[in-house]
C-alpha cells in the first residue's frame, strides 16, 4: 500500500460531493428529487458568448495561448476592473486561470510557507481552509454570527493576528451566506491588514450578484494602498453562468501574479484558448444578461427567504447578494421520529434528502453547523415545491 503525502493531512472528503452523490442516486432509481444545492446558475451561458467561442473554433484559435492568457482577455479584464472597481492593472498584473477556483489554488501555492496563517472568516466557502492547508499554511478562522450580518468586525479581525499571519480572505458577497461588506467596513478592515502587513485577498467572483440596489465594493479600491497590497479574484462562472467553460483570474502585484504564472505555466499552462475567447466576448460584449438574471435572482431569493421562515424551527435572514440563503436550523435540532433524532446540519440535510427527496447542503462545512445553505439558481417552481416539501416532512417531528 502506498503511503498517502502527509499534505492531506485534516484534509476532508466534502459532505457537499456525499450529498450531491446520494441525490444523483436517488434520482438515478426513480425518484423525484428537488435540488436546491446548485453552486451554478441555472441559467444558459449567453449566445453572444456561445458564438465567440464558436467562431474561436473556427478561426482555428486551438492551439497553445500563453500561460497566463491572450492579451485581448487581459486587456477586457483591465478594462473590467477599470469600468467597474476603479482599479488600474497592467498585463503584468493579471493572471487568467482555469477558473476564480484554479486562480486561488496558485495564489496559495505562491505565498504560503510552512506555519504561515490566513485568517479566514467563518462561514466560508469549503475551498479556502482546504487549500491553505494544501500549501502547508494554517487556517485561523474567525466566527461570525447572524447578529453581525455574518461579517468580521475589524477588532475581530486585529485580534486573530499573529506574526505568522500572511493574509486574510474576503469573499463579498459571500459563499454561503450572502453577506456583502460595505465600503465603509472594507475599508477598516483594509486598514488593519495595512497596518498589519497582512496581503489582502479579495474574491469577487459574487460581485454582479447583489440585490437591493446595493452595489459591492472591491476593497482593493478603498486606497492606493490597498490596491497595491490586495489581490482580487474573480471570473466569469457566476456572472455569466459560465461555470463549465473554467476561467477565472487574479489581478495584484506584479511579483505575486509573476509567482503565480510560474506555479501555473509547471502545472497546467494556458486556460482553455477557447474559452478565454468566449470570456473576452463576455466581458467586452452586450452585458444585458446580467441585470436579467439578477432581477430573477431576487425575485426567487425573495420567495425562498418567506417560504423558509414560515416553516417552524427554520429562519433566514434576507442575503444582499450571490444566490445563497444560509438558514438557521438549529430550531429543529432535538425534533426526531420514534429510533431517530436531527442532531446537526448533516443529519437534517441526508434525513430531507431521503425522506422529502430535497437536496441541499449543511452548514458544518462552511463552519457553523446550525445552518444549512440552499441555492436560489433554480426555478420558482422548484423552489415552491422544494419549501413545501420541506415544511411537511419537518411538520411531522415530534
Ligand atoms: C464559484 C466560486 C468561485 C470560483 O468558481 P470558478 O468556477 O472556479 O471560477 C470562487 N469563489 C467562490 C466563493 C465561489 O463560490
């Protein structure tokens, strides 16, 4: 038998995939399951883009690009951040990836060293403590609660630093709560990190993704010094349901996206040629379609949020932004049949799966297990039929 790397070490297999597993089994024997675990838009990728790549096809552009893309996608990501953020890179400082995904996994490789910490504030996305782990640093992270909008108060923030503390990860608006920092509060926390000579690392990938008229901020553009000691992440999955075609990017200081290029150019090169220019078509093109998938996004977060707080035991809060509703179901916990009784989220989402045939993903992952995330990127009627399910299966605890 061979003997695994010592890098795995504490590194979990995701409940999520378990769930998502199961519920393709279900389905795959007959029966009739309600997933509200998408991590995707359920929407089509636009066909503007869909022809660009096409034509990239076409016009033979199959080959090798550069390891850290073409420099039309380079100068649209420019051009993004110029139109949206207020931020100015050179091509020397964007990193085109095989998705916002890949873009992090390198940014990770390049700066961590064995012992270093990157405060990370709970709930997170799954991926960030895995793959700090992954290059040999520390995971520290910071809880925050409901009471807080589920975001880290700079002091909270002052207090996890230690000198071994590299950086720290904003991810707003947030997978999976929902939570959106505004300017005012990044900015404070950018202070702390300057302060600190902590690397800010900002994923944005959620940024067009927001309700309310509220319009998120990238921290990197609370000062030119937070430019300059930030890297963004972020992509064209969630913005332009573009999830399957896998590019992402990162845009920071120059030394780092260099180390980065490098990891990436012995690993696994150039993102697709073809979907870089498709990404290129997304965000130079027509960009109509998102302003039509959040208006749809709102309506079905609205629907979702109402739906949930009239189930007894179950509460949500109204999220600003992605298409996530984190739910507080620790009111159900203790409720339980004869032989049988909901103790954690992973209990309660395997039990609604097996027993309403709805498949969503518990909380304790993202580190707070009193709640569960269910996805808003599905249709009304999914999400209608979902809830209901879930009221009449839950109705019959004791
Ligand atoms: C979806 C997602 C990403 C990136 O997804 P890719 O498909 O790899 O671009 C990054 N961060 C968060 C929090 C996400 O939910």
């Amino acid at each position: 038998m061979i003997k695994l790397s010592s890098r795995l070490n504490g590194l979990e297999e995701s409940i999520t995939l378990a769930i998502t597993a199961k519920a393709n089994a279900l389905r795959a024997s007959g029966k009739n399951v309600i997933g509200l675990g998408a991590g995707e838009p359920d929407f089509d990728t636009p066909e503007n883009i869909k022809e660009a790549a096409i034509k990239a096809i076409r016009d033979g552009k199959t080959k090798y690009t550069p390891v850290s893309g073409i420099a039309e996608l380079k100068d649209a990501i420019i051009a993004k951040f110029k139109r949206d953020n207020n931020l100015a890179y050179t091509r020397e400082q964007v990193l085109v990836s095989s998705g916002g995904k890949h873009s992090i996994f390198n940014l990770f490789q390049a700066i961590i060293n064995p012992g270093d910490e990157v405060v990370i504030p709970a709930p997170y996305w799954v991926s960030y403590p895995a793959m700090v782990m992954l290059a040999g640093g520390r995971p520290v992270i910071v809880k925050t609660d409901e009471g807080a909008g589920f975001k880290m108060k700079p002091e909270e923030f002052a207090a996890a630093i230690t000198p071994q503390t590299k950086a720290v990860v904003i991810n707003s608006p947030s997978n999976p709560t929902g939570a959106a920092y505004t300017a005012s509060e990044l900015k404070d926390i950018a202070s702390v990190a300057l302060d600190k000579g902590v690397l800010i690392i900002s994923d944005e990938i959620y940024e067009m993704l927001a309700y309310d008229g509220f319009k998120p901020v990238s921290i990197a553009s609370t000062s030119d010094k937070a430019a300059r000691n930030t890297v963004v992440l972020n992509g064209v999955s969630k913005a332009y349901a573009m999830t399957g075609w896998r590019i992402g990017y990162a845009a920071g200081p120059p030394a780092i996206i260099q180390a980065m290029t490098n990891i990436q150019s012995q690993s696994t090169s150039n993102p697709a040629s073809i979907s870089q220019w498709a990404a290129v078509e997304a965000l130079n093109g027509t960009q109509g379609f998102i302003p039509m998938m959040v208006k749809e996004f709102a309506s079905r977060r609205d629907a979702m949020v109402t739906g949930l707080n009239a189930i007894n035991g179950i509460s949500a809060k109204t999220p600003l932004g992605a298409f996530y509703v984190f739910a507080n179901v620790s009111g159900v916990y203790g409720r339980g049949l004869p032989g049988m009784r909901l103790t954690d989220s992973s209990d309660l989402a395997v039990w609604l799966l097996d027993e309403a045939g709805v498949a969503l993903v518990p909380g304790a992952p993202f580190g707070d297990d009193n709640y569960i995330r269910l996805s808003y990127a599905t249709s009304m009627d999914n999400i209608n039929e979902g809830i209901r399910r879930m009221g009449e299966a839950l109705a019959r605890l004791k």
